[in-house]
C-alpha cells in the first residue's frame, strides 16, 4: 500500500499554564512508496513518533490529508484503517501463551470478517514461523526473552495481514547483540511479506541499517529524504551531518578564502566556491589520512584500538568538540606511536562545508557544475 501523506500537520496544547502551542508536525509531504522499508529518523521531540501515531489514526491532525492508496482515511477510525502498530513496550497478555496472543486479533473479527477456529490456528501458525517462534506456542511472555517478546508483538501485528505495519522504537528496550539480531529479522520478514513499513527510532544507526529510505525530522519539519548511503554522503545540513555517523562527524571553525578550506591558519584543502569568510568545516572520522605532509596538523591524545577500527584521538583549538575522532588504517599508526602531534591528509569527498549561520551546505564549483 501507498501512503500519500499532504502538508500533515500537528499542533498540540502545551502542557506549561501559559498553554502555548507546540508544533509537533509541521507541513509534512511524502509518498511512502508501496512494499518499502521506510526509516523515520530524528532526536527525541522531533515529532517522528507523532507522525505514526497520524497514520494509524491515534492523532487527528490540525491541517493536511492522509491517503492510503489514494483514498483519503483522515477522518477514519483507528481499527478501520488496516494498519499494525508495534509499540516499544510489547504490550502482550501476560496470562495467555504466545499462540493466544498472537490470535487475539483474530478472535476479535465480527460479522463477515469473523474466520473458523483452523484458519485461525492455520494463520497463526504461519505468522509464528514467519518470526522464529513456532517452538514456543504455549509458553508465556513471562517465559520469554525481550527479544522473542518482541517476534510475538510482530506476529500478532502481522496476523491479520495489515497494508501496513508501523513500528515505533520497536528495539529500544532491547540489549546491542539483540538489537542487531532482532532488526535483521525485521528486515526479513518485511520482504517476505512486502508490507509497506514505516519504522521509527532515534538511532541512525539502526534506521541507516535496515531501511530503503530515511526520513530525517527535527523539531517537526523534514531535513531530507533518501536512500540511507547518499543521506549520509550528501547531507543539505549540519543537522543532518551531525545526527548521522559513528563516531559523529568532526566539525571545526574554518574559513574560506583563496580557493581553499583553512583551518587554524593552515590550508586544510582546496575547494573553490561561490562564497568566503567563516564556515563549519565538517570531516567525517573515515575522512583522514595520516601523513608526514598532513595539511591538518593535531595534538595526539591517544591511539584506540577497537577490533577491525584503529581511532586516533586528538584535539585542535579550532574544533567545536573536545576531541577529533579518526578512523585509520590499523597499520599507518605505528610511525606516530608516542608522538605529539600528528598530520593528516583530508580526503575531498569526506569534507562538508556548512554555512555558519544558517547551517545549509556550501559546495564546490565542481559540484554545483553538475
């Protein structure tokens, strides 16, 4: 299904006694394209989980549509919209075994879309083999891990064959090891069912992982849609610079002039553009070389070596954060073991220049050419 979402917006009360108005949705348009992996990503308060609960039906927005393969369901209720809807908490019946909960929905249809007991049992059985759990039907969730708690969440969202599936922070509360297993098993069983699914988290990781485009959101607005790789390689702002990377990208107060980026008086790299004066100066941790001829020179903190990553950590006065993080080759750190100081070499496509007061990026002439 094709989620077709038209200048939504969302503006609540405040809770202060001055009862101000907080904006938490503001003008957002996109087509979730049909049989799609969507990530909605952005910092607590930005609005993304806001904006699934407007899909489902849990919020009535202030202003816009929303379509669902071209019919407008705006007004429709919650239960009518044949949405699933996996919250962080797995809200399971904690007295009725997995095969229960999973029917549950099902045992809920009336009317002609009431179904015989074995087609019931029949769909359950199948959704339990969709998410791994079909040796556990008739344990109870207090018998179970996070994670098998959350494949029964799943299932019992996925049960009624839903046009859509809407997962908000679905991985939270789960350990890293169980996170990176259980979002594989969400991308499994997304394209085993080609259900459009919208997934909403704060970790761009994870979103960055998983997803077939990413929706960055800060502060109710969208920053910038697209697939995963080119949002990160190409962001439109320090925003979006900043919110996607591990480690963070490193941002330093540069400026242009003569061709070139500097940074601390030195001639980091040249980059020929429209403007000069005052920048930030973006270089992703993947974005140094270490040189004896480096154009960036750093008091070397220390070397951390991280299994397949080897981080050099350093500081310069003109960087906005307490330190430099630099991924490098394991092998070309060996020369500056005890040094002071280090050089690096920038690589180009590694470098993003961003206006100092409106954060929007500024780039090359060679760039803008194309």
């Amino acid at each position: 299904m094709k989620i077709t979402l038209q200048n939504l917006t969302k503006i609540f009360k405040s809770k202060n006694k001055d009862g101000t108005l907080v904006t938490a949705v503001d003008n957002f348009s996109y087509d979730i394209p049909e049989g799609k992996l969507i990530g909605l990503l952005g910092p607590s308060g930005c609005g993304k989980s806001t904006v699934l609960n407007l899909i489902c039906g849990l919020e009535k927005p202030t202003s816009g549509r929303i379509l669902f393969d071209g019919e407008d369901v705006t007004d429709v209720e919650p239960e009518h919209r044949g949405v699933g809807l996996v919250f962080q908490n797995y809200a399971l019946y904690p007295h009725l075994t997995v095969r229960n909960n999973i029917m549950f929905p099902l045992k809920n249809l009336r009317g002609k879309d009431k179904l015989p007991k074995e087609v019931m049992e029949e769909k359950v059985r199948e959704m339990a083999k969709l998410v791994q759990i079909d040796g556990l039907m008739e344990r109870r969730p207090s018998e179970l891990s996070g994670g098998q708690q959350q494949r029964v969440a799943i299932a019992r969202s996925l049960v009624k064959m839903p046009k859509a599936l809407l997962l908000d922070e679905p991985l939270s509360n789960l350990d890293a090891r169980l996170r990176l297993q259980t979002r594989e098993e969400l991308r499994r069983i997304q394209r085993e069912t080609g259900i459009t699914t919208i997934f909403v988290t704060h970790d761009q990781e994870e979103a960055m992982s998983i997803s077939d485009y990413i929706i960055v959101m800060n502060s109710g607005a969208v920053n910038q849609i697209g697939e995963p790789q080119q949002v990160y390689d190409d962001p439109v702002n320090i925003f979006v610079a900043k919110f996607l990377g591990t480690p963070a990208i490193n941002v330093f107060n540069g400026e242009l002039k003569d061709g070139a980026i500097y940074i601390g008086g030195e001639r980091a790299l040249d980059f020929e553009c429209r403007k000069s004066g005052e920048v930030d100066v973006g270089i992703r941790p993947e974005g140094f070389t270490v040189s004896d001829k480096g154009t960036l020179h750093c008091a070397l903190e220390r070397i951390e070596v991280m299994g397949r990553d080897t981080s050099i950590v350093a500081k310069h006065p003109d960087c906005q954060s307490a330190v430099i993080r630099a991924v490098v080759d394991a092998q070309t750190v060996k020369g500056i073991i005890g040094a002071e100081t280090v050089g690096f070499e920038l690589k180009p496509f590694k470098v993003l220049v961003f206006d100092k007061e409106t954060g929007e990026r500024i780039r090359p002439l060679s760039e803008a050419a194309v």
